[in-house]
C-alpha cells in the first residue's frame, strides 16, 4: 500500500530552536534514494509533541512537495485528543498526504469503544488510508486482537504499524487482511517472515539500503540471507538503545554530516559519552572511519 520500508523521519532543527526545512527537505530525499519507499512525518521521532500545528503543516507539505511524486508520505495525526487529531487528519488529507498513522489515544486511558470511536472520527474526515499505531510501551495500553478486529471494520483502516513483538498478535493481523508493518526496528524480518509488509523504521535512516535489501531477500524466499544481512544490522539497533528516541539517531545523523541539529525539551542532544557509543556502532556498520586515538 505504502511501501515496504517506511521512514520514520526525524524533524532537524535550526540553533536557535526552529525547525529547519531545508534541511528536512534534504534529508527527505535522501532516505528515499536511500531504501525508503515512504516517510512518516512526525511521528515520534519526528518529536511530534513538541511540533505546534503549523511547524506540522509546513513539514507535511514540505515532504508531499520533495518526494511525494516518487514516495508514499504518511502524516502522524494521532494525539489523545479526538478533536485535536481530526482537525489534524483534515489539514493533512488538504495537503495531499497519502496517509494518516493514528497512535492510540495515550494518557487518558480510554476504554475499547472509547478508542474505537476516536478512530471512526478521524476516518470520517478523510478517504485516505489510516495506519493504527499500536505501541503499548508508550501509551500503557495494547490494542489486543479482538479490538483491532473491530477498528478493521472501518473501511479505510488498511494497516497497522504493531510496536509489540508478540508474534501470534502480529500473525492475527495479517489474518485481518491488514498490511502488517513493524514498529520496532529489531522485529521487521521476524514480521516480515509471516506475512508482514515491512517496518516503520528509525534506523533506516543510517541503514535503508540494507534493511530494503533484507526484505526483498525475504520476500524471494531466501531467508538464510535475510537472517544473516538481520545480524549484521545488529549494531544500528544498538544505536536506538543509546538513549530515547530521537536522541541516538539524531547524534548518528549528524556524525555523518546530515546536520540535524538537536531535540527540543524535554528531550536533549546526546551527551559526549552517548555519542562515543553512537560513533562505535557506526563504525561497526563500516559508515564512519574508526577515530584516531
């Protein structure tokens, strides 16, 4: 639908604090001549809380006019307020993204027919696919199947992106008929093998190439490749395990000379020993020289 590995973009940021749009443009396109086949834009990496709404608009729009004619761009939408996210949704459906990711409703702890409801509301204002974000680790809650069966009646809930490893939750969704995506970076291929289309990724912004490369190999039926390209990218995962999201990307991106900038608070830029341990695992990916003692 949207592609197989998808990008969760970070947003770089100016010294002064603002959001630099340039480049953010820069950086669309190169993940997109990099192994992504589409972006989502702000989404947690992209430090979406933090974002007012117009800093939103002017990144959706920024992404819908840099690649949008050769990759899907997805709009993070999804906030705990329903009336938040559908004006959200609408402002993204004018400016011709090709789909909304709704996490669930976070904080508030809403019951079943309380998140259902929500999402019904949002897909009242668009036509455009909607990818349901299930990331218990972050919002408490776990969308469990029975519960996603129900959000699948709404006929443009096409896709869920499943941050929870649980392999027969993951199996139940595919049998949902839904595009199954991975929303952690570790268990792409594990998704992948049964049935999945692929990931929203964080580190796919250091390592798309390869990670398109491990599924295109799984997909042809060659799995004892895609587990050994899956154990070299061992290192990339360490990456995120450096400090929250997106602090440890941000630090690699910008060690590469993508020129980032750092994250807004509460978040903070990594700290020297952070990004010593974010150096080494670049290294071991062979993408930066081993420094000089």
């Amino acid at each position: 639908m949207l592609g197989e590995i998808l990008t969760a973009v970070v947003t770089p940021f100016k010294a002064d604090g603002t959001v630099d749009i340039g480049r953010f443009r820069a950086l669309c396109a190169h993940l997109v001549e990099n192994g992504s086949d589409g972006l989502v834009v702000t989404g947690t990496t992209g430090e979406a809380p933090t974002l007012t709404d117009d800093e939103r608009f002017a990144l959706w729009e920024a992404a819908v006019d840099e690649v949008g004619d050769r990759a899907s761009v997805t709009a993070g939408t999804g906030t705990y307020s329903t009336a938040h996210s559908v004006h959200l949704t609408e402002k993204a459906h004018e400016l011709g993204v090709d789909a909304m990711l709704v996490v669930t409703p976070y904080y508030n702890k809403p019951p079943v027919r309380g998140i259902v409801a929500h999402f019904r509301a949002i897909a009242e204002v668009t036509d455009r696919p909607i990818v349901v974000y299930n990331i218990p680790g972050r919002v408490v809650l776990n969308l469990e199947p029975e519960t996603i069966a129900e959000l699948a009646e709404i006929p443009t809930v096409k896709a869920v992106k499943q941050a929870n490893a649980d392999l027969e939750q993951a199996r139940q969704i595919v049998e949902l008929g839904l595009d199954l995506y991975a929303g952690d970076d570790d268990i792409v291929l594990p998704f992948v093998e049964l049935g999945g289309i692929g990931g929203i990724c964080v580190h796919t912004h250091v390592v798309g190439p390869q990670v398109k490369e491990m599924v295109t190999l799984a997909r042809a039926g060659d799995l004892e490749a895609a587990r050994a390209l899956d154990r070299e990218l061992a290192p990339s995962i360490e990456i995120l395990k450096v400090a929250p999201n997106p602090i440890a990307i941000k630090a690699a991106l910008n060690l590469l000379g993508h020129e980032v900038g750092g994250c807004r608070l509460p978040l903070v830029e990594a700290s020297p020993e952070e990004r010593e341990a974010v150096r080494g695992c670049l290294e071991r990916l062979g993408l930066l020289q081993p420094a000089h003692a």
